[in-house]
C-alpha cells in the first residue's frame, strides 16, 4: 500500500499564457468591452442618436464644419467633368453623338434642373451628396420621371430619418424588413419603406391625413452609404470614431476660454472678520458686490480685505495638449492635421508635402466612391430617359453604346512647387511611362478636350492675325536658325528638361 504524503507541498500549477495578448483579461481590461452582434444589431438603437449629435457638431463645431467643406472643395471642386468615348462602326470617336450626350447632360445641369424642388445645380447636387454622407452616414435619393421635368428626369432627397429605422419584419420567401429596407434571401435590397413625414418635423406635419409608410421599389431608390461589415443595412456618420473627442475638445476649449475671460476680468473677494461692516454697490442673494471700473480705486471700510481670484487656466500646457487631440481627430477624419486646423507654424515642406500625399489618396478615393454610387446611376437614369423622350437626337437603342463609353474625371491638384512638378510630368511623358491622358488626368483634364482646346486656341490666334507662339509636345525640339542651320540641342529652361520653343 502507497503512502501518500499529505504534508508535501503541491507544485503550482501554471497557467495557460493566452496566445494573443489582445485577448487578455484582468483588471487592466475590465472596461474594456467589445460586443459580438451583427452590423445591424448594433447601428439599430443608435443611428437616430449618431445622426443626431453628427448634426450638431455640423451646426456648432468649427472643426467639423471645416471637414464638410474640405470634402466639397477636393471631392467634388467644381463637379464631375462627363467624357463620353464611343466609337462608331471603323472605330473612330463618334464625335456627333458624344458631343450631343455632353451638352445635352450639361444643359440639364444647370440651376433648377436636377432636382424635383428646383433649388440646385448638377454642381450643388454633388456637393450636398458628400456633405451629407459625411454628416449623417447615408444619402437618399428618389428618380422621378414625367414630362414636368427637363428631358423628362429629377431627383428627390430624403433625409434618412423618414427611412423608418423602427419598421423591422420577417416576410414570407426568406424576405424581411431590416430599418426600413426590405431585403431579399441574399440581403440584396427590392423595396424601402419611407415615412410620409418627417418623424422631426413638429411644426408642419399632419399625420393624420396620411398613410404612415410608403413603399418604393429599389429601382426608383438611389441609397449610398459605406457598409463596413458584411450584411450592414444602413450607414453611419463618417466621424462617429471622432465625435467623442470632438466633443470633449469643444467642451474643453469652451471652458478655457471663460477661464480666460474672468482671469482678464480681475475679479476677487471681500472678507471682513466678522463678515460685516462693508457697504457695496449691489446685492446678489444677500451678497454684497462693489462694481469696479477700469483705473479706479476703492477705499475698503475698516476690517475689511481684498483676496483676489485670478485663475491660471488656460496654461502653457493648453496649446500642446489642444494639438495632440486634434491630430487624433484628424486621424479618425482621413485629413491631415494642416488643412483640419489651418495651422502652419509647425510644419515644413516634407510634413505637409506627405500630408497632402495622404490626404489626396484618401479624396480619391472618394472621389471613385461617389461616381460608382451616385455620378453614374443619376447619369444613367437621365440618359435612358432623354433617349426615350428624344431631347438628344439619340435613340434608345444606343443606350449601352454610349452609357459604357462614359467616362467621369474628378478634379486635380496641382503641387505647391509647379516648375518641378510640370518639369517631372514631361520627363516623363518623353521616356514613355505616361500618356498624355494620364498627365491631363493629373490636373483634372481629358486629353481629348485639353487637344481640342488647343486646336481652337491656334485657330482664334490666326483669325486676328497673331502668330501662335508655343506649340506644345516637343514638336519644334530643333527650331531652325535663320541661316537655315540647326541649332546644338534642344532649348532649355535651366536644369528642368526641355520646354515648347518659339517659332521663327
């Protein structure tokens, strides 16, 4: 039989160490909750809120309000530039029928036009879209077709609150209602269903002349937003990872500066031994208050003495602090910090030349992003309808013909050195590594337009007589001497390549 020793201590047994750290748990990790549900579970009590307080920061927020108008002047600029490169039957450009499509879409781009209230351009129409993206999460617009509207096509806008987040069902054949959006088997949306009034607006609704939804088919729907997760059925605020610090800076940089004001103010306190004794200008709840003026003194009663209240706040700690939470929010904002706070004393030609990098990657990106679910659709719904109401001279027929030919070009930048930039773009273009178009694409162009330009400029010069003095793409490198004799080499401008010479 074993004997067992009952007094030999055990040996501790170890841990298992967690492969991932990020799993960790303990006290420095209890408030530290993550949850497991779906995209939709989780945006569902929250959107209204999100949307809500997005808003605010919009109205209130300086920070917030340049953001929106970074994302209108680089996403947007001036708007989307149509090009249409069909090709007819010898795979020539069909120049006719391009040109008709692109005046025809630019006609019906002007003010009044685009929209069912008549209250935009093409232009406005963009710039709304990606503020509103920014802002709320989502954009909704409506297609109308008829024959009140020019070439027979406009939009409507919703605001994503009448998408009735709280309209949530289970339907037969696998459907369901999710936030407002009635989706098939495989989530594709096939319907939405709206308020007929805006769940905010109090003061001019009645609701009970109306029904409280209707039902709009997803053709007629243009519903952009950015989904994040897989399965996600309604868009979140593009800053909601920065609205908490956005938030708090403005609380912050509120109080800082009342702090300020009543540190300027000089403010203090009378105290007497035995709290009494002093005759003042005013009383405030059984306190007496002496009103002081500028460079006027006060003879105080006997027994009575001054204690002076001066707050120290905002310090010389304000400033560092105020600009590390700032590149944080800029961060969450995709924007460099430079261009989010218009401040410039600390940075040098590589910090903002990388920023800008960056920041520009970041605007084309957007850029893709609103011409695939915005630009596009629009144009499409207005080109099917202009064919069929015959205000292009165009037949319906020849719809996909020219709808995949079309071409959008956003806006360029230029860099904040020109020579060295314009210097690199013709190198390159000499050895072979770009295109033209690609150098016109650079700063917002089309090669085709920016040819044609040229050509008109050339023709205009010659109607008044005026020799045309630059004649771009090299085609003079070795201009002829008046005794007939090439020059050594191609004219230069200093160290930066070759440039257009003039002619003889």
């Amino acid at each position: 039989m074993a004997i067992i020793d009952l007094f030999k201590p055990k040996k501790p047994q170890k841990r298992a160490k967690r492969s991932y750290s990020a799993a960790t748990a303990g006290r420095l990790y209890n408030d530290f909750e993550a949850s497991l549900r779906s995209p939709d579970s989780e945006i569902r009590p929250v959107l209204s809120k999100m949307r809500a307080r997005s808003r605010d920061l919009a109205r209130n927020n300086e920070y917030v309000r340049k953001y929106l108008d970074l994302l209108k002047s680089n996403v947007v600029g001036s708007g989307f530039n149509l090009q249409v490169k069909a090709v007819d039957t010898v795979g020539r450009l069909d120049m006719s029928g391009n040109q008709a499509i692109e005046a025809g879409f630019k006609v019906w781009g002007r003010l009044g036009m685009p929209t069912v209230d008549g209250k935009m351009s093409w232009a406005d129409v963009q710039k709304f879209v990606i503020e509103n993206l920014a802002r709320d999460g989502e954009v909704i617009a409506i297609k109308h077709r008829g024959a009140r509207f020019k070439d027979g096509y406009a939009i409507e806008f919703l605001e994503p609150d009448q998408l009735d987040e709280e309209k949530n069902e289970k339907l037969s054949g696998g459907r369901e209602i999710r936030m407002g959006v009635e989706l098939d088997q495989f989530k594709k949306p096939v319907a939405y269903h709206f308020l007929t009034y805006h769940p905010g607006d109090y003061d001019y609704t009645t609701k009970t002349v109306t029904p409280k939804h209707t039902r709009l088919t997803a053709d007629r729907v243009i519903h952009i937003f950015k989904p994040l997760r897989a399965g996600q059925t309604r868009g979140e605020p593009w800053m909601v990872a920065a609205i908490p610090s956005l938030k708090q800076l403005g609380a912050l940089r509120e109080a800082a500066i009342i702090n300020a004001r009543i540190g300027a103010s000089k403010m203090g306190f009378f105290v007497s031994a035995g709290g009494d004794g002093f005759v003042a200008d005013d009383l405030d709840d059984s306190v007496p208050i002496m009103t002081a003026e500028p460079g006027t003194f006060h003879q105080l009663p006997q027994g009575v003495d001054f204690k002076s209240f001066e707050p120290q706040y905002p310090s010389t700690e304000f400033d560092s602090f105020h600009t590390a939470i700032l590149r944080g929010i800029a961060s969450a904002l995709s924007v460099s910090y430079a261009s989010l706070s218009n401040d410039l004393e600390r940075t040098s030609y590589s910090s903002v030349r990388q920023g800008a990098l960056e920041e520009r990657e970041a605007y084309r990106e957007m850029q893709t992003f609103l011409i695939d679910h915005f630009v596009r659709p629009v144009y499409e719904g207005w080109l099917e309808s202009a064919m069929e109401m015959g205000s292009i001279g165009l037949p319906i027929r020849q719809f996909e013909r020219f709808s995949a030919a079309s071409h959008w070009q956003g806006r360029g930048w230029s860099w904040v050195d020109p020579l060295k930039e314009s210097s690199a773009i013709i190198n390159a273009l000499e050895a072979g590594i770009i295109s033209l178009q690609d150098a016109a694409t650079h700063y917002g162009k089309d090669a085709e337009d920016l040819l044609s330009q040229l050509a008109k400029d050339k023709d205009l010069a010659a109607q008044f007589g005026i020799s045309y003095a630059y004649e771009p793409f090299g085609a003079q490198k070795f201009p002829v001497t008046a005794e007939g004799q090439e020059d050594d080499g191609p004219e230069t401008n200093g160290s930066d390549g070759p440039r257009g010479t003039a002619r003889a």
